[in-house]
C-alpha cells in the first residue's frame, strides 16, 4: 500500500528509482485504526509522522460544548502530520473516520533520509505546503460558498486526490463516510447535508448512498463548486 504514496508523489514530482527505493526503506511497520477512533492527541509530544496507507483520516478540533470542526481529510497516500516533523506536537487531533490502516515513521528516519536526499526534503515540503493550500480552499468553502457549493466542492476534490492514488475516477469512487462527518467538514448541519445531497440528486448531478459517490454529471457538479483544481498543484515546477 506503499504504491498509493508513491503514486501521489509521482504525480506531481516524477521519482528516481534511488528515491523510490530510499523512500519504501521509510516504513517498517503498520497498524490498524477503528472508525472515528484517535491516534493522536493535540498537544502530545510526538517523534514520528504518520502515513495513511487505507481509509480516510481528519485532523479536527473540539470546542467545549463538543461541537467538533474537521479542518481536513487525508486518503490514502497522504501523511496526516508530516508538519509534525518540525512542530513536534499539534495543535489539533487527528481521528481516522473510517477504518485505517497506518504507518509511523519516525522523524529521525525522515531526517536522515531528507539529508541523503534533498530533492525528496523538498518534495515533502512541497507535500505539507499543499496541505496549506487544500485547507485555504476550504476557508474559502467555508466564509464564501453555499451549502450545496461546499458539499458539491468537497465531491470534487475528493475525486481528484483518490483519483490520484487509484481509489477513483471521473464517475465517483467510495467514500465511507456519514452525513455528520460530511457537516462536521464545512460548518454544516447533518439537516443542511441532506438537503444538499437530495438536491444534488434531483438535479440529476450526483448521488451518495451506501458509501459511494456516483458523479453523473461531472462538469454541472464542477460548475456549482465553481472547482477549479489548480490550488492541487497537479502541474507544478520541478523541483
């Protein structure tokens, strides 16, 4: 399952076969994770970063009267901290939604490989500056959009990244999510949810039942996004 970091990786920055091979020697080890269950605590001390190798992750954060805020998913192939690296806590959590299956490595690993290859450093900087984008975008979601524009926008970004690491394609993929999770994403309620995902489908546009997204009409659920992938970086200069 190492295939689908590599894969989100060579999408962007092609890989050397060295690179390829120092970066497989990074994970010795996995774990599995149960469905809304959290791996790591805001403001725990932490030596390592951890990859999501299956199912999807979110970093979130709680007020006290336990309203929660997902301020962004990871699917397979991320890193859900790799910022932790140099932060060495979070200021937030990190919750898998679904069942996961991940991978730490500890930073000292990372460290000696970034020094031995610096065109991977950069890359993986590239990786935690690409977070920073993905969750601008969704501030923007956030502060400008409609409910239906937020839920039609996070369809679309989700086809692009699982689409990326073999997970999807133009016409939907599984998303084994709930309507709350949904809400929990964007500031929504799960009656707001349901009213933009009935509405999605009676405008013939997209379905999402039993766990799977049907895009049946890609370029109408695009333009109610107003998606436009470049803030993904898929083209970006060689580094």
């Amino acid at each position: 399952m190492i295939d689908r970091h590599l894969a989100r990786i060579n999408a962007r920055h092609p890989l050397s076969n060295e690179e390829v091979a120092a970066i497989r020697a990074l994970f010795t080890a996995s774990q599995g994770v149960g469905a809304h269950q959290t791996f790591i605590e805001a403001g725990a001390r932490l030596d390592h970063s951890i990859l999501i190798l299956d199912g999807i992750a979110a970093r979130y954060k709680d007020l006290r009267d336990g309203q929660r805020q997902i301020t962004a998913l990871h699917v397979p192939g991320d890193f859900a901290d790799l910022h932790s690296f140099t932060l060495k806590r979070l200021d937030h959590s990190l919750m898998a939604l679904t069942r996961c299956r991940i991978a730490p490595v500890p930073h000292a690993r990372i460290a000696d490989l970034i020094e031995r290859f610096p065109r991977i450093g950069r890359i993986y900087w590239f990786s935690t500056n690409l977070d920073a984008s993905i969750h601008r975008e969704w501030v923007l979601s956030m502060g400008a959009r409609n409910a239906l524009a937020r839920i039609a926008h996070l369809f679309c970004e989700l086809q692009v990244r699982l689409d990326i690491v073999g997970l999807g394609d133009a016409r939907g993929y599984a998303l084994d999510l709930s309507q709350t999770d949904l809400a929990e994403c964007h500031g929504l309620t799960p009656v707001h949810v349901n009213r933009s995902l009935r509405r999605l489908r009676e405008m013939g546009v997209l379905t999402f039942r039993s766990g799977r997204v049907e895009i049946t009409d890609p370029a109408a659920l695009r333009a109610i996004a107003e998606f436009d992938p470049d803030y993904l970086y898929l083209n970006p200069d060689p580094l």
